[in-house]
C-alpha cells in the first residue's frame, strides 16, 4: 500500500526536502558550506577557566508532538497459523541469511550479469553457494513440479485401464471374509483424510480472508502515516522558533547578573579582600575596647587607692583605741588573783597584734596615666574604624559606577547576539520549503486514496480467484463426504453386492467422481501452491525476517557496496559525503527510538556548533570587554593618620610606667596583723576561763567590738584590695601586651591598605574571570539544552520509523504471511488428495452395485453361475452345455463370470 507512497516521494525528491529541513534543524549551529571541519582546540577564556556552579535556568520544555501511528500488529488467533509456517519454512530453508552472498553477488557484478560471466570460478562458487542456501526450497519445487507432471498422467493411464476393466476397473467384487474390516477402515481412514483436507482449505480460505480483511486496515496505517509526516512538518518549525526564544532566558539571566554587577562582581571582591582586611579593622575596633578597659581599671585603681587609704586611716584609729580599752581592762585588780592573772598575762601579750598589717599610704597614683588615657579617648577612635568599615563596605558601589560603560557595551553585544540568532532562523526557508513538503503529502495522499478503489478491486478479484481455487477442494471435499454419507446409510449387510441399494449405489459414483475431480484439479492446484511458495517462501526468508532482525540494512551499509570509492552509501546520498559514518540501519534505530533528525543524520559532522558558540552565543568581543575590566580600590580607606596617632596614643599613655610590684605587694598583704575575727573568737575562749563576773563580761565586749571592727572596716577594705587587685593585674597584663598589639593593628592596616592599593587589581581580575565563567555558564547551559533538545525533542523522526514498520507489516504482516498461510493450507490439501483418491477408489468398491459376483451354493459346494443362456461376449455359454443344471439356494437376476473349472 506503501508504494505508490514511495514513488511519490522519490518522483517529488523528499531527500532534498530532508536535506533542506535537516539545515533548517541546525540553524543555531551556524552553517559550515557543507565542509567537513576538523575538531580544533577552543583556546577561549571560556574553555580557559574553570567551571564553577553555576545558577540552573529553566528553559521549559519544548512543544512536543503526538504522533497517531502505532507502527504495531498482533496478529490474533491466526498468528498460530503464521507460527506453523514460519516453523515449516524455517525447516525448509534453516540457513542463516546470506548476508555475505548477496554483498558478493552484489559487488561482483555491478555492471550487470552476463551469460558468459556465469563460467568465471567466482561465480560458479557464488552459485554454488546460492544452490546450498536454496537446496531445501530447490527439493520442494522439484518435487512440485513432479506432482503437478505425473499427477494428470497418473490419472489419465488410472482412467484407461479402468476402462479396461483393469486397476479395480471391472464391476466385480470378490467374496473376502473380512469384507466388512476392509470397508470400516477405508471409511475411518477416508473420514480422516477428509477431515485434513477440511482442515487445509479451512486455513487457506482464512489466509485468503485475511489478506482481504487488512487489505482495509492498510488505509488506516497509510492515513496516520501521512497524517505524522504533516506533524513532523507543522512541528518542526514551531520548534525550532522556540529554541531561538529561549535565548531570552539565557540573556535576561546575563542581563539580571550585568545589572547586579556591583553586588555579584564587587560582593565577590569584597570577599576576597575581607579575609585581609576585616580582621585588622577588627584589632583595631578591639584596641578601642581595650582602651575603654584600661581606663576603667586606671580609674577602679585610683578609686581603690582613695578607699584604702581612707580606711586605713580609720582601722588605724580604731584598733589604737580598742587596744587602749583591752590594755584598761587587764590592768584591772581581778587580773592579780591566782589562775586569773596567767590568762590576763596570755591575752595582754597579744595586744601588739591589734595593729595595721598594709601601708597604702606610700603607693604612688595613676593620675597621670589616668589623664593621658583621657586625652586619647577624647578622640572616638571606634567612628573612624567605622568609617573604614563603610569605605570597605563600599567596594560593590565602587565596582558598580566602575563598570557602568562596560555593561552598557556588554548589554549591546547581548542584544546583537539575540538578533544574530534571530536573522539565523529566518536566513533558510523553512516555511516555505515545510509548506511544499505538506502540500506534497496531501497530494500525494490524495493520489493514494484514489488509488484505493483499485486496490480494493484487484483484492477482490484475487479474493474471487482464491475462492475459487477453495472451492474446488471444497468440491472434492463435498463428493467425499456426500459418498461416504449416502454409501454409508443405503449400505446392507444382507444385500450381495449385484443387489445394493440405490443410495450406496450413488455413494460409490460420488466417491469416484471425487477421483476424478481429484485428478483434474489437483495438478493445478500444485502449480498455485509451487508458485506462491517459491515467491513467499523466499521473500520470507530474504527479505521480511531480515527487515524485522535489521540484517537487510547491514546489507545497505556495506562499506563500498555501490562503488569502490564511496565507503558508505547513506551519507553520500543525502551529504554527498560517503565518508560520513552513517548508516540506514543507525537511522532506523535512532528514529525508532524518536530521537531528533538532527542526531539521526549525525548533522553534527557537517555543521560545526563550536563555530558557531564561540561567533555567536558566546562573543570574544564579550571576554574583550570584560578582559578590560580594572576597578579603582585606591580610594578606600581603612584608617587614617589620625586613627592611626591615637592607637600610637594609647601606647604612649604610661601604664607601663606605674610601680605595679609596689601595689600588687601591699595587696598581698594582710589588712591586719591578726585576723580580727580569729582574735575576738580566741578573746571570748579566754574570757570562758575565767570565773563569771565583770572581768569576764567586760574581756567579752572587747571581743565583740573587734568583731564589729573587722565586719565594717576590714571587710571593706579587704573589698578594695581585691578589686585594686584585679585592677593591677589587668594594667600589668596589659601594659606588657600593648606595644606588640598596638604593632600587630598598625602592621596589619598597613598591610590591608597595601592589598588594596596594589595587588586589587589581581582580585579583581580573577574575580571578573569568575563573573565572566558564570555567564558562560548560562549561555553554556542554553547550548547544552538547544544541542539535547535537537538531538532528542525536535523533528523526532519517529514518523519515518513508523513508515519502515508499517511497510513490514503491511508487505510481510498482512501479505506475505497470509499468503504463505494460504499456499500451506493449500498444500497440505495437496497432499492429501492422494490417499484421498486410494481411499475413495477402495470404498467405492463396497458401495457401488456390481455387475456380477461371487455365488456358492450350499449343498453340493459347487459354484454356479446363471447366465440365462445369455452369449458371453457374442459366444455361447458352453458351460451351460457342458454341465446340467442344479438347483441352488438362490437365483440371482444376473450371472456372474463362471469361475474355471480344473477340466477347461
């Protein structure tokens, strides 16, 4: 059904047609002259840098196209039929296919075959090779032909010599005792024959009505077929339209990152110079805190200093006028008397220790220090390390006002590439040429379907043959069981075989008009059966298994099949480029699996899409202009000379200076000589052990005032000197840190400073390398995406794969295996009409009413024959008056042959 189809296509030219849309599918590759470039190294810094992570972008998804054919078939219930015959000829022909054989044949003769290259060696060795592959189908049409030639003379010379009254020819039926065997086991055996005969013209009748049955549904495969090939068309344009858009996304991305240049690009060089530079803005920002913390101890030491002074001044006077009262107390009389005067004695020799321990009166001040610390707070140090902050902070604005011409420039070429891109789709004339291809398919699709009610006649007419040639087994087939119904019913036991029936009679006769039938048709029917299996067989064989397993198209892809100079036939048929390695059978399987033409064709190798990258999408005059890119940072700065004096400042404020091992060794000391609160404790011990009375009472109120003295005035000094201790400490660890850190800011800023003075430049250069890969990275995605697209979702072949399978199905699916079905059908019936005629020729035998037969004659065992004196062939009977005449059991209306006697 395809083939009007075909030399459509070949007389309209579809290859140029393909051959115009494949450029048209290529167009963002850019076109190449139909040279073959080779592959070069792309020293771009595109390809120069290294790929970093880049934003994915989501180019959505190309339209897509549901194409109507489902290129598929399953057979049904007659599919066992195809299996049997597929099974039969595989025993037939169980060879291999003779791939190479045909490429030889193929290559060798070239030019033609002539009769006299038939005695070259090479092709006696080819031929022999054929007649090994063949020798199977070679046996079975030999014995065809001998069938179809000896089968009308079997018959001719059965008809004469039955007309002879020879070959079981002459109506007599000689008396057997197992008569009745003999006719059940033709009948059974005849039954069964017919039934196989049935059996065959059942499966060629239904191959028949198969043929005719898809025959309709080839109109729905041609249809849908057609109906994708105007998809493919319509789509494709759509498609590729959409490609082209999508450089949208990919530009936009760059413009949103060109528009954010300052934070992405300046962001990024900030981050690469705050590695050096905000951790000395950090020291320095702490040096403020550590001069917040100095100050806060200088003036927690001169507090201090104040607090124990003053408290020492009144311990001192208080513990004067305490010892003075205990001294009073002990000189009084009770203090003579006997074990009282030893404890008086006891407590009066610990009188001296009611004395001051820590002088803090000889300490000197921090006045000084004090005042010069002043004087460097006065400057607000932490503002202008914050001013550096900002100024740092400021580096994305100063890129952004920096680059400002550049990205204008930038966005220029961008917006030049996208109409490059543009022009480049409408450069070819795909609508056009699209239009000419559906308005081509239309026609030719017309042209089919008028061309349907031909096919349907033809169909019918080969229908009405093949009927036909059914109905003459059928016919066969009636007479057999008609026989074998009317012999069996009118036949009688007790009738003799001169006295049957009627009806058997007629069953006979149409069991050997079944004979005679048999041998009119049979040798015809043979010669349909020899003629449609030698052509369906092979192409079976040679042409449908080997499409369906692809081995046909490794024939068509032999290297310099055609000519010895062109390698490969494909490609320089459609490319002009034999050398292309691309091969049908690589076509059918990429557009069987829907891939884009584009990667079915391998158009890759005659456009070249790295050209095309680096000229179009990805500009060099774009990496010129980002290459030129050289921000300023010199502007920038960290801390100025005057936060640099007052940190300098700081240093120089003298808390180096301060005796710390005189105040952290009056520190150390004990407020007291004693602890005051051990000593009144011990008092009152000693107060326990004396008598009760005045003495006692009074030793125990002293108690109680040194412990009043200790709780509100050691316990506060005690206070003071921990806090001027802790104080001390702090100056003293500071004032040994302070030259190295104050060093350590100003080295540090220093250094920050010259990083950003001199080696900026470098940061920014590598940032911007950075910046450029990631806009890359977007215009590398949408190439990635327009290559992935074109390979695997725009012009998906799949309607050409389509074509291929239902061009199998409809040739070998509906056609070749119907018929191959039906010349198996056929000739199984063939093959049982044989003993069909030897079964319906003995059976006759015990249906037909016979002329004459055998008579014995019970009581004298003597054989007699009745001829009413009637003259055997024009001679007299002499037996009649030779022999008397005896009486018999029974009198037949007709004599039979008499038998002959020892004496003749």
């Amino acid at each position: 059904m395809f083939l009007p189809l075909l030399v459509e296509i070949d007389r309209c030219g579809l290859m140029d047609v393909l051959w115009r849309l494949g450029i048209v599918l290529v167009m963002t590759w850019g076109p190449t002259g139909g040279e073959t470039h080779e592959p070069r190294q792309d020293s771009s810094p595109r390809t120069a840098m290294l790929r970093a992570p880049v934003e994915t972008l989501d180019f959505g998804f190309v339209p897509s196209v549901v194409y109507e054919t489902h290129a598929y078939y399953e057979p049904g219930a007659i599919g066992v039929l195809f299996h049997m015959v597929h099974a039969f000829l595989y025993v037939v022909q169980p060879n291999p296919f003779p791939k190479d054989l045909i490429v030889n044949v193929m290559q060798q003769n070239k030019g033609g075959l002539k009769l006299e290259d038939l005695k070259k060696p090479e092709n006696v060795v080819l031929l022999l090779q054929s007649i090994y592959y063949e020798i199977g189908f070679i046996v079975l049409t030999v014995v065809g032909l001998l069938f179809v030639m000896l089968m009308p003379m079997v018959g001719l010379c059965l008809c004469v010599c039955r007309c002879c009254e020879n070959c079981g020819g002459e109506m007599h039926q000689r008396h057997k005792k197992n008569a009745d065997c003999q006719r059940g086991f033709y009948m059974v055996t005849l039954i069964a024959t017919s039934i196989f005969l049935a059996a065959g013209v059942a499966v060629a009748y239904t191959a028949n009505q198969n043929i005719t049955s898809q025959i309709k549904s080839t109109r729905r495969f041609v249809s849908t077929n057609i109906r994708d090939l105007k998809s493919f068309a319509n789509y494709t344009p759509v498609q590729i339209d959409y490609l082209a858009a999508q450089y949208t996304t990919a530009k936009n991305k760059v413009l949103s990152d060109l528009d954010n240049i300052g934070t992405l690009l300046g962001g990024r060089v900030h981050y690469q110079l705050e590695r050096e530079v905000v951790p000395a803005l950090d020291n320095a920002l702490r040096m403020t805190g550590a001069m917040r913390e100095t100050k806060e101890a200088l003036e927690s030491v001169t507090t201090s200093l104040e607090t124990l002074q003053e408290g020492t001044d009144k311990l001192q006077n208080s513990l004067q006028s305490e010892r003075a009262s205990l001294s009073n107390t002990l000189n009084d009389p009770a203090c003579s008397n006997g074990d009282v005067s030893h404890t008086c004695n006891t407590i009066r020799g610990t009188l001296d220790q009611l004395a001051l321990s820590a002088n803090f009166h000889g300490l000197p001040d921090v006045e000084a220090q004090l005042g010069n610390l002043d004087a460097v707070l006065k400057t607000d140090l932490s503002n202008i390390i914050q001013k550096g902050y900002s100024s740092f902070n400021d580096t994305p604005r100063l890129v952004k006002e920096q680059t400002k011409g550049i990205v204008l420039v930038a966005k220029g070429l961008l917006d030049k590439s996208g109409v490059e891109i543009i022009g480049f789709t409408k450069m070819f004339p795909v609508e056009p040429a699209l239009e000419n291809f559906t308005k081509f398919l239309t026609d030719s699709q017309k042209n089919i379907e008028a061309f349907f009610p031909q096919i349907e006649q033809i169909d019918f007419y080969r229908w009405i043959g093949c009927v036909v040639i059914c109905c003459m087994v059928v016919l066969i087939l009636a007479f057999n069981f008609l026989g074998l119904l009317c012999g069996s019913s009118g036949y009688d036991k007790n009738a003799t075989p001169t006295t049957r029936g009627c009806l058997s009679n007629t069953g006979g006769n149409l069991l050997m008009a079944s004979v005679g039938f048999s041998f009119i048709f049979s040798w015809g029917l043979m010669g349909v059966v020899l003629t449609t299996f030698v052509v369906g067989g092979n192409v079976e064989k040679l042409v449908c298994e080997p499409l369906a397993n692809s081995q046909l198209f490794k024939i068509i892809d032999t290297p310099y099949l055609v000519h010895p100079a062109k390698k490969n036939f494909v490609p320089g048929m459609l490319f002009q480029n034999p050398n292309i390695e691309l091969t049908l059978g690589s076509i059918y399987r990429d557009c069987h699996e829907n891939y884009g033409l584009y990667s079915a064709l391998q158009l890759e190798t005659n456009f070249n899409f790295n050209r095309f990258l680096n000229v179009t999408v990805y500009n060099q005059e774009l990496a010129k202009i980002f290459n030129s890119v050289n921000v300023d940072l010199q502007g920038i700065v960290l801390l100025d000379q005057e936060g640099k004096d007052n940190i300098i400042g700081f240093a120089n404020t003298g808390i180096g200076e301060i005796n710390y091992q005189a105040y952290l060794t009056e520190v150390n000391k004990a407020t007291t000589v004693v602890d005051l609160l051990s000593y009144a404790n011990e008092l009152e011990a000693q107060a326990d052990l004396l008598p009760r009375g005045a003495l006692e009472n009074a030793l125990k109120g002293h108690a109680s005032s040194i412990k009043q003295i200790h709780k509100e005035q050691v316990v506060p000094m005690e206070q003071a000197m921990s806090t001027l201790s802790r104080s001390i400490r702090l100056l003293q660890t500071s004032s040994r840190e302070l030259p190295t850190k104050v060093t350590n800011v100003l080295s540090a800023i220093e250094a920050a400073e010259y990083l950003i003075s001199n080696n900026a430049s470098h940061v920014v250069r590598q940032e911007t390398n950075k910046f450029i890969k990631n806009i890359v990275g977007y215009f590398t995605q949408y190439t990635d995406w327009v290559r992935h697209s074109l390979e695997m979702e725009v012009a998906q072949c799949k309607p050409i794969a389509n074509m291929v399978d239902s061009l199998e199905i409809v040739a070998c699916s509906f056609i070749v295996d119907s018929v191959n079905t039906f010349w198996f059908g056929l000739g199984g019936c063939c093959l049982f009409l044989i003993p069909s005629i030897i079964f319906c020729v003995k059976l006759a035998k015990f249906y037909r009413r016979m002329d004459t037969e055998d008579v014995f004659d019970d009581s004298v065992d003597i054989i007699v024959s009745d001829y009413h004196n009637d003259p055997l062939y024009g001679i007299n009977n002499p037996v009649m008056s030779s022999y008397p005449s005896y009486d018999t059991m029974r009198w037949y209306s007709h004599a039979s042959a008499p038998p002959r006697q020892p004496d003749w």
